[in-house]
C-alpha cells in the first residue's frame, strides 16, 4: 500500500511540476468515517435529586467536530489576546478562558440559541459560543470601532441577543440572572436563564438571597459554578468551609459535573435545562473544571500554584485533547482532517487580530452615545459641570 501511494505522489508530482518531497493528502470520503458513537461518561454527584442525568452519551460525527471547531476557536482566540496583552495593544482587565471550553462548548451545545445566559467576567468563551465573530471580540479587547460593544466596554463588557454579559462586578450577574428567568416565567415563553459565577463568587450574600427567591417562585434558571479550583489567587480549599458548591441552594437540587469533558457538561446542562422546562424550579449545577492562565493577565498563574500541577491538568484532562482523542479513536476524524481545521481557525484568529488592531479607535464625541436603547438624544454632564455631552441611541 505504501509503494502504491509513493508512485501515486511521484506521479502527481510530475503532472503537477511540484517538488518529490511535497506532502500528498488522500482525501477519505464520508462513508469512510464512523457517523455515530456511544461514550461512557463520568456519573454526576447529586444532591436533592433521585435521578441525574444518563452516563453514557452519544455524539456525532457533525457534533464531534464542531465542539472541536468551538473548543479550539476560543482556545486560538484567547492564546492571541494573551499575545496582544504583552505587546500592550490590549490594556486593562483581562481575564482569559482557555482551559475552561468544554463548560462554553458544552452548556451551548445543551439549550437553546432562544434561551438566555449571563455570566460573570471571564466571558470571552461565551461571547463567541454566543454568536459574536471573533474579530469584533477582539477588537472590544483592543478598544476599536468595530467591537461588539464599540470598543467602549472591553474585556468584561461584551453583549449579544440573549446574552447579557460580562459583568465585573463580583456574583452581581446572579440576582440579573434569576430577574432574566422570572421574565421567562412571566411571558411563559419555554425559556430558560442559564446563571454562571466562579467559585470566588459562591460565598456571595447575593446568591443565597437569589436562590432564596428562585426556589420559592420555581424560576427556570439554571445556576451554574464554574469551579475552576482558584479565586483569584485563593485555592477553593482556603477559601470555603465546604467545597461542595453544587449543595450550596440547599433547598434546590444539585449536580456536580466533570467540567473538562464536554458530553459530561452537554448531558448535565440537558438535563439541568429540562428540570426547569418541567416547571420544577432552579437547579445548581457546579462544573469542576480549570483555567491555565492566571485570574487575570496581571497574574502570573504560578506564586500558588506549581507549573507541574498545570502541565498535570493539561496532560491529563484537556478538554480539546480528550475529544479529539475520542474522534481519532473511534474513527469518527482523520488526523489531517483536524490539523485542517487546526490551519483554518489560525487563519481565521490571525485575519481577526488583524482587523483588531487595525481598525479605528471611537471617535470622542461618541462617548457618551448609547446609554439609552431608544429615547431622544439627551445632555450627559462630563467631568465637571461645565462639561456637557451628547448621548445619542
């Protein structure tokens, strides 16, 4: 078979005028790939509840490769806003997603594009999941015209239709989040309000008060942790007397979830969407995943945690490399067939950085302009009382 396919690539060399040493890909057609396969998944640990969701999952080919195309889009995407940041072309806040992928990929693949989530600042993963394209993300994190918020709400700020940011205030987003499922509730619409916060958020008065009234008025909001083992620089176990954050509501049932496997996340966020869909109330769920990057890039990631206990993490559990594992393995993908896309997403990510710094700033006189969706334009006082503004919708 070898000495057919070298008198293949030596023929088409020549036909070709290419140099011998040029690589030939053979092209496999469709019926040659494994269209459907059945995984056996991690089992949920489960408070409150007598049943949780199934262990085994399927997934298909499409499925397959497109949670790979999302997983390592945000991956690529964060990598090259790291690069920025060094250069000093993106300033301020910035807190990066790679690691945590399969809890965006997963959560998405799970609910409905109609469906609402909120998270906290840490949103650049759901941003896109969302429907932003990867060049107005970037361009919010460099401050351009052409960002999803027009360059005038940066890392933590970044909104789409139902997706409600991006908040930087610490656990704020939980209470907005419960008041998007009571909407739901009220105008009887089948949706959802899927609620994120980390685990430095989890020990919030505001949460408790929040899963207060999400219990008591049965509000279809799923509550989502993302423990990613750190807040800020505090590991889990220093920071709270109980680790078990999907037990937190207490009077509201609970899953914890293998964050780092994306059909674990799909299954629970299914199944955590359902539970709500029924008309029986809130559910917590807290996906154990991890972020390899520091709290924010003003933290190196490394002064409590060792780079050994990252590398273990990434050799281990990677959620891109565990799937991508599963697609190979079961021949569901071709080694060639993902470095394409590998190849695509890089142009894609490189053409977006692009666009990102080369894009203008906003002019000064649209400071002010879009504080109000839709009113008459009005004064806005600048910094000092003398200093008068026009905000336009």
């Amino acid at each position: 078979m070898k000495t057919m396919l070298a008198i293949i690539s030596n023929a088409l060399c020549r036909i070709t005028g290419k140099n011998a040493g040029a690589r030939v890909v053979v092209s496999r057609s469709l019926s040659d790939f494994t269209p459907q396969a059945t995984f056996d998944i991690k089992r949920c640990d489960l408070h409150g509840l007598e049943a949780g969701p199934p262990v085994r999952a399927e997934l298909t080919r499409e499925q397959g490769l497109q949670y790979y195309r999302t997983m390592q889009t945000v991956r690529r995407m964060e990598l090259k806003a790291d690069q920025l940041y060094k250069q000093k072309i993106i300033r301020g806040f910035c807190h990066l997603y790679d690691g945590q992928e399969a809890c965006a990929a997963g959560i998405e693949a799970a609910i409905n594009p109609s469906d609402h989530l909120i998270t906290a600042y840490r949103a650049h993963g759901f941003t896109f999941t969302r429907g932003v394209p990867i060049k107005e993300i970037l361009a919010e994190l460099t401050g351009r015209k052409g960002g999803v918020a027009k360059g005038k709400g940066g890392s933590m700020h970044m909104y789409a239709p139902h997706f409600y940011g991006g908040n930087g205030i610490v656990g704020a987003q939980v209470p907005l989040g419960a008041g998007i499922a009571l909407a739901c509730q009220y105008q009887g619409n089948n949706q959802i309000c899927v609620t994120l916060y980390g685990d430095g958020a989890a020990n919030q008065g505001q949460i408790f008060e929040t899963f207060n009234m999400a219990a008591l008025w049965k509000l279809p909001c799923v509550f989502v942790c993302e423990n990613n083992k750190y807040g800020m620089g505090t590991s889990v176990e220093r920071a709270a007397a109980s680790t078990d954050y999907y037990k937190r509501g207490d009077f509201i049932p609970g899953l914890r979830v293998d964050g780092m496997d994306v059909l674990c996340v799909r299954e629970a966020a299914r199944f955590a969407a359902d539970h709500c869909r029924a008309g029986k109330g809130p559910i917590v769920m807290e996906l154990q995943t991890y972020r390899y990057h520091g709290h924010s890039m003003s933290d190196p990631g490394v002064s409590y945690r060792t780079r050994e206990e990252i590398q273990e993490v990434r050799s281990k559990s990677d959620p891109i490399s565990m799937l991508k594992e599963r697609l190979l393995g079961n021949n569901m993908a071709s080694a060639e067939e993902l470095k394409e896309i590998d190849i695509q997403i890089r142009k894609e990510v490189e053409d977006a950085a692009q666009y990102a710094t080369s894009d203008p700033e906003p002019p000064l006189d649209e400071l002010c302009n879009h504080v109000f969706a839709s009113s008459p334009p009005l004064e806005v006082r600048g910094t000092n009382p003398w200093a008068r503004l026009k905000s336009v919708s």
